[in-house]
C-alpha cells in the first residue's frame, strides 16, 4: 500500500479554472492579502517569487493567469505555506492529513499538524484586535483581548493531543460519506495559552450552566452571512477540566493561519471538533447545544452496534464525547524494506481523558505480542510513545501491527462496529514491511 495512492492528484490548470481562490490558499497558504481574487491574477509577486525559489526577472512579460509551468505538475503536499508533507483530501474546504512517518515526532511540528477545516478560514487576520467573548450563563460577561489573557490568567505549556472524530474514516466499509482520513488526522503540538477553566470561572459559571457553545471567524462554505460552519461545544463539568487550552501559541510560535491563529481551543482527547478555531466566542447555556455540526449525525454515533449500513433513528444517536484508546506506528515508514532481520519500532499511543498502559507489537498477523517500551505522558491530555525491536525469523513479507491498552483495561479491536458517518475507528495500525534479510 503506497500512501501516495490516497493523494488528490488534481492538475493545477483544473483547479484555477474551478476555485481560484482556493487553488491560492492551497499553493500560498494563508489567504493575507486583503484583494485576492486569484493570486494569478495579480498581486503577490513577492510570495510567488517565495514559492518558486527566486524572484521573476521578467515577471513583466508574464501573461495574466499564466500558471508557472514549475506548478505543471500538479498540486502537490508541500505547497500549503508553512505544511510539509501533508496528504490534500479536499480544497475547500481544506482538508490535509500526515501520513504516519511523518508523525514520528514526540511533539508534532507545526509543519506536520493536519488541517481540518468546515469553512473558510478568516482572512486578514489580526491578533492585536482579537477579542474573546465570555457570555451566556455567567456572572460577568467578559470581553478579553489576546493580552488580557496572557496578563490575567496563568499562561501555561502543554502538549496536547487533537485527533479529528473521523480520523480513520477511509477503512469503513460500506465507505462512509466525508473525508476520507486514513491514520493521520492526528497531532500532537506543544500548546501555549490559558486555562478555558480559568477564564470561565473568571466569568463566574451560574448554577444550572449545562454546556459551553464554540464560535469561531470562519466563514460557511456558502459565503452566506451569519451561517456558521461548525459550532461545537462541551458538557461543563469537561469544560472545567484544567487539561483544556484557549492557545495563541503552537510549537512556541503564534499559530498556524489553518490551525487556528490567532486564538483557538484545544481540548485533548475529545473529537477535535470540540477544539474551535480562529475562536471569538465561549457562551455558557443552560441546555445541550445545537449548533451546526451538533446534532444529527454529525459527531454522533448510534447508542448500540448496528449493522453496516443500517439506518438508524435521530434519537438513537448519542454525541461524541472521549476519543477511544489508539495508536499509531510512525517508524518504519509502510511498504518499506527492511534489509537485515531486524527494526526498530516507534509510534504513539492515546485514549482520551486516560492513559494508555501498555502498548503490544505483532509481527505474525496477531498471534503473538510483545511489549513495547511505553514512555509516560509528559502531560496529561499529551500521546504516549512507543518503541520496540522487532526479529524477523527469515526474508519475505510481514506486517506489523500495534495496540494499546489503557488504564481501563479497554484495548483497541481488531474491527470496529460500523456507524453511518465513519466517526470513532480505532482499529489496529497495521505497517507493510518486505524483509530482505
Ligand atoms: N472554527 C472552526 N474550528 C474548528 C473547525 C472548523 O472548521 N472551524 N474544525 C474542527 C475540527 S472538525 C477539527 S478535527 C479540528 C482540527 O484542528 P486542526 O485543523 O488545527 O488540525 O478543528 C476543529 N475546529
Ligand atoms: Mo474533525
């Protein structure tokens, strides 16, 4: 299995010709320029000059909508500015994974974390206008720039863990309808900010207060004013959990413009659609919420197994609430040789709002295990990593496969119940390695 075979090897020419914008916001990353309507169209020069490796001498003679015949290839992963590597499902909205190898890090580069958008992102964005409002339910709405959160709460450094509710997406079968994730819509970065708890107790939390409700700048696909594309919220008692960040902060710099910037939620270990972006407003209500991508079956799986492809009834959906127990090999690389007759393992390991045991390695399709070494979280709400060194008794094909167990006791399956959007797969990550000997 190649990943490159998942990748959406759309030709550039087509897709200037269909979204303009969007072909922009792929190839030059963050939409900053306040007039673009297709970057060939005119402005940028400079960021073209950026991307292409070196000014344009003749940039003069450049017929308008000429597409740089370095381009001709087709898109390709490493143009979306400040991302390396990342597998595009979808252009708009934007959509990227990391394919496992690159996740090898113990905390994921900013270069390296998935890109999981609904809407259009806010264009021309600045942090030093931002402001962050606290209403609803609470004693005293609050109204916070970015500097009254760093001046009046703790600011605190955490590495957290996001994982996307349909992060395995592609292996339901019958195929269920959305992005197609494989393994990597997954991360985790070192976030910096303040606690969600601090800032709503500052706010004063009122008795009866059942949930909070997310609200973010971006723009529904549409463009159609006031519509939202997401908004998600959490039950309070998790909204109260210390392990929740309102970040401006990735990796020690402001955030990524998909990732969120200049302020967004990170709430480890629930869906990530918990963990609302370019975030302008926390309101406290007094009932569950229901805002785009709250009801339905989005983030809602049905209450009992059912069988693949059966419908189930609105009311026997229940919302997603901890990620389940999962790990990821991210060394070696799958369809890989192996010349010699061993390797060393590594991946990561994560259960929401627990931790993770122990990790076990197979080589034989399952019927034996080993223990792998399994390192602490280095904080809560952070994956745990994983290595072992595995003997392969002679030459041929092998997988490798690996499973967590948590504290619960509760291990990853080898399949999965399927549900009607493909939310919650934890099954086995399992690597392709042909050994040489
Ligand atoms: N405002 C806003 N917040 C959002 C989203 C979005 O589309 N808009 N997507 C959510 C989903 S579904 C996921 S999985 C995470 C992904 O975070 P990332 O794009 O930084 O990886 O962001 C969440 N926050
Ligand atoms: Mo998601």
């Amino acid at each position: 299995m190649d990943d490159r075979k998942h990748k959406n090897h759309k030709g550039i020419y087509e897709y200037y010709a269909k979204h303009p914008e969007s072909a922009d916001e792929k190839i030059f990353g963050r939409v900053s320029y306040p007039d673009r309507r297709g970057f060939l169209k005119g402005a940028g020069l400079a960021t073209m000059a950026a991307v292409l490796g070196g000014a344009i001498p003749f940039h003069r003679n450049m017929p308008a909508g000429i597409i740089p015949a370095a381009f001709a290839e087709g898109l390709d992963d490493i143009m979306i500015e400040g991302k390396e590597g990342l597998t595009v499902l979808n252009d708009r909205p934007m959509n990227a994974e990391t394919p496992p190898h690159l996740l090898n890090d113990d905390i994921t580069p900013t270069s390296r974390h998935f890109i999981r958008n609904n809407g259009i992102p806010p264009t021309a964005v600045n942090p030093e206008h931002w402001t962050l409002t606290i209403n609803g339910l609470v004693d005293k709405p609050l109204t916070l720039s970015i500097g009254d959160l760093k001046q009046n709460f703790d600011v605190v450094e955490q590495q957290l863990l996001v994982e996307c509710g349909g992060n395995g997406r592609a292996f339901f079968d019958p195929k269920a309808k959305g992005n197609q994730w494989t393994y990597g819509a997954v991360a985790c970065s070192n976030w910096t900010g303040v606690r969600l708890a601090d800032v709503l107790k500052a706010a004063g939390v009122k008795d009866g207060a059942v949930y909070t409700a997310h609200y973010g700048a971006d723009k529904h696909l549409s463009g159609e004013e006031g519509k939202l594309p997401i908004s998600r919220g959490l039950p309070i008692a998790k909204a109260m959990g210390s392990e929740n960040l309102i970040a401006f902060e990735q990796n020690g710099k402001p955030l990524h413009p998909m990732n969120g910037a200049p302020l967004r939620l990170v709430v480890p270990g629930w869906p990530g659609s918990c963990s609302q972006k370019w975030l302008t407003r926390i309101q406290v209500r007094d009932q569950i919420h229901d805002g785009p991508k709250m009801t339905g079956t989005a983030y809602r799986v049905p209450n009992r197994p059912i069988a693949p492809g059966e419908k189930v009834a609105n009311e026997d959906f229940e919302i997603i609430e901890r990620m389940p127990v999962k790990s990821l090999i991210t060394s070696p690389q799958t369809n890989t040789q192996v010349h010699g007759s061993e390797v060393l393992v590594r991946g990561h390991a994560w259960s929401g709002d627990r931790k993770v045991d122990k990790v076990q390695v197979s080589i034989d399709f399952g019927a034996t295990w080993m223990d792998a070494k399994l390192s602490a979280p280095s904080n809560e709400g952070a994956w745990q990593t994983f290595n072992t060194k595995v003997k392969f008794p002679q030459a041929g094909y092998y997988e490798v496969w690996a499973k967590a167990i948590d504290d619960h006791g509760i291990s990853q399956p080898f399949a999965i119940a399927w549900n009607p959007k493909g939310y919650l797969n934890n099954t086995f990550h399992r690597v392709a390695l042909v050994v040489k000997g």
